[in-house]
C-alpha cells in the first residue's frame, strides 16, 4: 500500500499538537496555540498576577518566554527539528495584569539549515508589548512521527 502524503499544513498542524503535548513551560504559563501554518504560528497568553514584576508590569521575560515560544512553533512546522541560533527583543510598551497578549511569527527568510523570524507581540487593544527576531538552526530530526 502507498505511502500517504501530507500537505504542508496537516504537517503544521500535527507538528502543533506533538509539540504542544511535551511543552510544559508552554502549559505551565498558560499560552495556548491559536493557529500554525508553515513557517507561521499565533499564541496566546493572559498577563497573570505571577507574571507581573515590581513594577506592576508584565515581566520581560514573559514577553520574551511568549514569543519565543511562537518562533518555535512558526520554524518547527515543517516537522524538521529547529532550534534557536540567536534571538532579539525589544519592548515599545508594557504589559498589564490581565491582558492578553498574542504573539504572531512569521517566517522571513529561510534557505538550507538557517532561517529569520520576526514576531510582534500585541495585547488585546493592538498595543504592541514586544517585537522580536529569531535566528534558527535546523538540526537532525522529525518533530513527530507522520507515519
């Protein structure tokens, strides 16, 4: 019997799932997958009390930890293990205590083993919180079993 082929976006999706399964930082913070395509991903995170530093706003870290999270997502959909090579962020606007923010990643750029992300974190009201670029490296492997 054949083999059956997957589109790139059955891929997306089950890489999504596999690897939203194991990722307990993920999971533990509460951001939630919202959509994955190749070379795309939208998470989400609502700003909690424990998130919030001493200046009654959303860590920095928070920020980072949800988009750095989106640009795994975004360069791991096409089920070749990626990982980050460098990354950058910058933070125009604070977060709150109980804002949503949605972090979207797309892929700007990628040829051979390396690839560009850029991801714009936003709360509810399309105040952006947080602007990031990701440099990947795609090392050996299959993020899940197709099969």
């Amino acid at each position: 019997m054949a083999e059956r082929t997957h589109t790139a976006q059955e891929i997306a999706e089950a890489v999504g799932r596999g690897m939203y399964e194991r990722d307990w930082c993920a999971q533990a913070h509460g951001i939630e997958l919202k959509e994955i395509a190749p070379g795309y991903a939208v998470m989400t995170m609502t700003v909690r009390k424990d998130m919030v530093n001493g200046h009654d706003i959303c860590h920095g870290g928070m920020t980072f930890t949800l988009a750095d999270t989106a640009f795994a997502y975004a360069c791991n959909a096409n089920n070749e293990v990626t990982v980050a090579a460098g990354c950058h962020i910058t933070f125009p606007a604070p977060g709150k205590l109980g804002d949503v923010l949605t972090a979207v990643c797309r892929e700007v750029h990628r040829k051979g083993r390396t690839g560009v992300y850029d991801v714009t974190v936003t709360n509810q009201d399309g105040v952006v919180t947080g602007i990031f670029r990701g440099q990947s490296a795609t090392i050996k492997g299959a993020v899940v079993d197709l099969a």
